[in-house]
C-alpha cells in the first residue's frame, strides 16, 4: 500500500509558509504588463451601505 497520492501531513507553520509563497508567486505575475489575473480584488464597498449594529439597541446598553 502506498500513500503517496495522499498529501503529507506538515505543520500549521509550514501551510502558512506555502500559502504565502503562492499569494506571492500571483502578486508578482499579477504585476507584469499585459497579465490579465482572474483573481483581481474586491471593489471597496461603502460603509454607508453596512448594515448598522443594533446589539445596543437590542441588549439595552446604556
């Protein structure tokens, strides 16, 4: 039996270290002239379209 195909088991340490190699391989391809990424980012979204909290409200705060 050969479990190979499986991935190896690391630590949360190392995950975060590879995740952070490839959001830096997509940002640095992101920047050459001409690329077209379809990970772009999120348009900013205006605070006055939020949803106000009301737990205030809700839990009789002062």
């Amino acid at each position: 039996m050969t479990d190979s195909n499986e991935p190896r088991k690391i630590d949360l340490a190392e995950a975060m270290r590879q995740k952070l190699q490839q959001k830096k391989q997509q940002q640095a391809a992101s920047n050459k002239p001409g690329f077209t990424g379809t990970q772009q980012t999120k348009a900013m979204k205006s605070q006055n379209t939020k949803k106000p909290n009301n737990q205030r409200r809700r839990t009789g705060g002062s």
